[in-house]
C-alpha cells in the first residue's frame, strides 16, 4: 500500500493542520497506551504510524483514540472513540 508523505492534502481534506511525519502521537487500547510517531498517511486519510518497539508501520483512524502530542508529551490535540 502506498503511503504519501507530504502531508499538505491530508491536512487539508482532514482538516488537522497539527499533523505532519514525525508527529508523535498515544494511541489508546484501553487500558493500554501505545506511543508512536507518524510517517505519513494512505489513500484511504488514515495515518501510517510506527509504534515504538515495532518494525512495521500500521494505519489508524486520525481521530479515533489518539493523542497528538510534542516530543515532550504536552498535548496538542486529543479525540475519543
């Protein structure tokens, strides 16, 4: 599956103008938290994201469970399921 990386269109068509590769983001499978960082988003608007301590890269909903988050963990943007 192709996956793009200039995240202009996704920002766009989403309406998340935060979100760009390399933003870090929780993922939220209750009671656990997976974190990540984005690498960019497939065809279908959802983002390619790689969790930490994984080698592969998987796609997630961009507003389902995640947390938008600095490098520092201070949110930038938040939503539930």
């Amino acid at each position: 599956m192709k996956v793009y990386k200039d995240m202009k269109r996704f920002q766009e068509v989403r309406g998340m103008p935060f979100v760009d590769v390399g933003t870090r983001v929780e993922i939220t499978f209750k009671p656990d938290v997976e974190r990540g960082v984005v690498k960019g988003y497939d065809g279908s608007m959802n983002l390619v994201i790689l969790v930490d301590g994984h080698k592969h890269p998987d796609h997630y909903h961009p507003q389902w469970n995640i947390r938008y988050v600095t490098d520092d963990g201070s949110l930038i943007e938040e939503y539930g399921a």
